[in-house]
C-alpha cells in the first residue's frame, strides 16, 4: 500500500462523483425546502427499501470479521441501519406495503448483497463506505448552510445525516476500511477501489432516480 491511506485515495478518486452529487436537483431542492413532498416521500421510500438490504450487506461485515473490534463495529452499524429505517422513514412513508423498490434500488442492493456473498471482507468493506462518507460530507454540509432548522420542511433528514454522531460513526467506519487495506494485496487493493468508486456512482444514481421517481418502464 502507498504513503497514502485507502480513504485519502479513495475521497480522492471520486471528486468528480461528488461534484456531480453537489448538482443534483433533489439536494438542491432540498437544501432550500422547495422538493416536492412526493418526491421526498419516494425517495424515503426507496431508501427504507435500500436500507434493509444495506443492514444486511453491514452484518456480513460483522459475519466475515476476525477482529473483535470490527465485528462490534459492524453489527452496531447494521443494528442502527435498522433503527434508522424504522424512526425516519416511519415518519414520511405511510404505508410500506404499497413501496416496490425501483431499478436502481434493486441494482444498488444486488450489487452488495453480492460482494457480501463474494466473501471478501476489504471489497464488501470498501463498497459500504460510501453511504457512510458521502450521506455523512453530504449532511454536514447542509446543515452547515442551511442553519436554523426549525421551520425547514425537511429538517429530521438534514439532522439526522448532519449530526456529530453520524460524523463519528463515519470516522470509525473509514478507520476500519482502512485497517483493512493496510494487510490487503495489491489486486484486493483495486477491487476495494473499485467496489468504492462503484458504490459512489450509485449513491448519485439512488438520488437521481429519486427525483425523477424511477419506476419500471413495464409491468
């Protein structure tokens, strides 16, 4: 591995992904109370849906750790997924029995239900990151601009992801990632870049088909 951490590599490599999430109508929107509710209400939607999957894919972090601090990490980190999923989202989506998860949901899902599956730690690890970091970069800037949040309509979201815990659950998250990459070879190396520029690509594409609350062309 080089002078460079994974992370700092990773961050790095994907500047443009995140330059091109900065853009994207559905933060924009959000940023200044103008999304439409029915868009959010998609979006939350979907992300319950992505949620679940995602609190799957953090278990078989845990399932596939040797070191005791990773695997409390970890279920910790599925366990709140959860948690997660049941308060926010209860809040905006009615009835989740009505909510099919869409084609980008479904492709984020498949793609880390498989590399946990795949079975290599370093790889699942690096492709969880992601909605750790950039939810985290994502929400602390928000807040940050936004300020008082007390009559913006979509005030729990922006706290939620803007708030000192999720940064420090963040931070924890990178410290394991890289933990792993310093013992990795240098072919897991590129795959766990690999599955981080991947998950990141998604991460713009999950907010983009929000938006446009993408739905399957035939049914």
């Amino acid at each position: 591995m080089s002078a460079r951490r994974f992370t700092e590599q990773a961050w790095a490599s994907t500047a443009r992904i995140r330059a091109a999430i900065d853009e994207l109508p559905f933060l924009q929107q959000l940023e200044d109370g103008s999304l439409p509710r029915e868009v959010f209400e998609h979006y939350m939607g979907q992300d319950a849906l992505y949620l679940t999957a995602y609190a799957r894919a953090l278990a078989a972090c845990a399932a596939q750790s040797s070191d005791p601090e990773h695997i409390i990490f970890w279920s910790r980190a599925a366990a709140g997924a959860i948690e997660e999923e049941r308060a926010l989202h209860a809040s905006h989506v009615m009835d989740f029995s009505t909510v099919q998860p869409s084609p980008t949901t479904v492709a984020y899902t498949s793609y880390e239900l498989a590399l946990a599956s795949a079975g290599s730690l370093p790889v699942l690890a690096a492709s969880v990151l992601p909605c750790f970091w950039i939810y985290d970069d994502v929400g602390t800037r928000l807040k940050a601009r936004v300020g008082g949040l007390e009559q913006h309509p979509y005030a729990d979201w922006i706290s939620a992801y803007g708030d000192p815990e999720f940064h420090e659950l963040t931070e924890t998250a990178k410290r394991v990632v890289d933990e792993l990459a310093a013992t990795a070879s240098e072919a897991t190396l590129a795959a766990m870049h690999a599955a981080y520029q991947r998950a990141s690509q998604y991460e713009w594409m999950f907010w983009d088909a929000a938006h446009r609350q993408e739905n399957w062309p035939v049914g």
